[in-house]
C-alpha cells in the first residue's frame, strides 16, 4: 500500500492535508472520499471502507474541511471549491473512473462534485445522508445509499420519498444511528461494519 500526501491550499487561507492511498502499482479507479462533519476519514466505516477499496485495486482520496481547522462556518460551495481542487490534483495519474464516496455531510457535496466530474464514468456511494442529499435526484449516477434504522434522517419523509423514488439502490441496516453505531453496545457496533462495508465493496465490484 503507498500513501501520498496531497496537501491543497484552501481559499479559507489554511492548507488541508489530504492523501492519496493506493496498491503499490498504481490504479485507474479513484475513490474520493468526502467525510462527515464529525467523522473523519479514519473513522470506523470509512477507514475500513477505504481499506477494502485499496485492497480491491482503487486509489482512495481521503478529504478534509478547511472549516474543520479553522473553527468557521460550514460553507457548502467553500467545501466544494476544496474538495474540488484536490481532486484537480490526482487526476494526472490518469484515472478511468471514479466513485464518490461520503458520509454524512459529505453527501451534500457529493452530487455537485460528481457534475463537475462528467467527463468521467462517476458513481455514489452515500452513507448516512443528510436531507440536502436526499431532495434531489440523481439521474443516471449509478448510486448506492446505505443507512441504519436508527438514523433520524431514515424517519425523515425525504427519506421515504427518495426510497420511493427508486434512482439509487438501498441497504438499511437495522438498529445502526448516524454514526454506525448500536446505540449503547460497542461490541455490535464493530460487529456491524461489514454490514456497511460488504455492500459497498459489492458496489466498487460493479463499478
């Protein structure tokens, strides 16, 4: 596995520390991975998750915020401009297709991105989504949502009304919240991760 850091200079005035990881020979398949607001790129599911698409043969982009560092605010089009601008600076390695992968707050950025992106064969792999994500459809985006029955955004009728809409494939996990977690019982939590993890390596495989 190599690690590379892809340090990009934000427009807030601070520089993110992003990096690349790959298999040792290099990948036409990149992974950009757009964390939560509170769930970084090495939390559980998304380090995992990153992990297995290595080991599958992806490049993994893991993100970070500039607001994260600098205490500011959320600012959806900022986060995009920098998520944007490291990307800019992978594609040289001469990707073929590339998959969006984001957890929570991330999924609000995820469909924008992905429409900067049209040049290349783009899919989603959206975990624990926000309601911003869920308003609007997809299109042709080849989509996987994966949320637990615990979330409060599943209870949520933009979350019945994107089922119902029935542009992007489903997995809900019983008894998983926000975060991936079985609320009070950490031993089901990390017994739970390939629950989350199995479908999205599935997903990749399809790509």
């Amino acid at each position: 596995m190599r690690i590379e850091a892809v340090p990009t200079p934000s427009g807030a005035g601070v520089t993110i520390q992003n990096r690349l990881t790959g298999p040792e020979g290099g990948s036409d398949k990149l992974m950009v991975m757009l964390p939560g607001n509170n769930y970084s790129c090495d939390a559980p599911a998304l380090f995992y998750l990153r992990q297995a698409a290595v080991a599958a043969g992806w490049d993994v982009l893991s993100t970070a915020y500039a607001f994260q560092q600098t205490g500011g605010e959320v600012d959806g089009p900022a986060i995009l401009a920098d998520v944007r601008a490291a990307v800019e600076r992978v594609l040289p390695n001469g990707y073929r297709e590339i998959c969006i992968a984001a957890k929570s707050l991330g999924s609000a950025v995820a469909l924008p991105l992905a429409r900067t992106l049209s040049e290349y064969p783009v899919s989603l792999l959206i975990l624990t989504p926000v309601p911003q994500f869920l308003q609007e459809p997809v299109g042709d985006l080849r989509t996987l949502v994966v949320i637990g029955t615990e979330d409060p955004v599943y209870q949520m009728p933009e979350c019945a009304a994107a089922r119902e809409r029935a542009d992007a494939e489903w997995v809900v996990v019983p008894d998983l919240d926000h975060g991936f977690n079985v609320k009070g019982d950490w031993e089901r939590s990390v017994a739970s991760l390939p629950q989350v993890i199995a479908p999205c390596l599935r997903f990749l495989a399809g790509s």
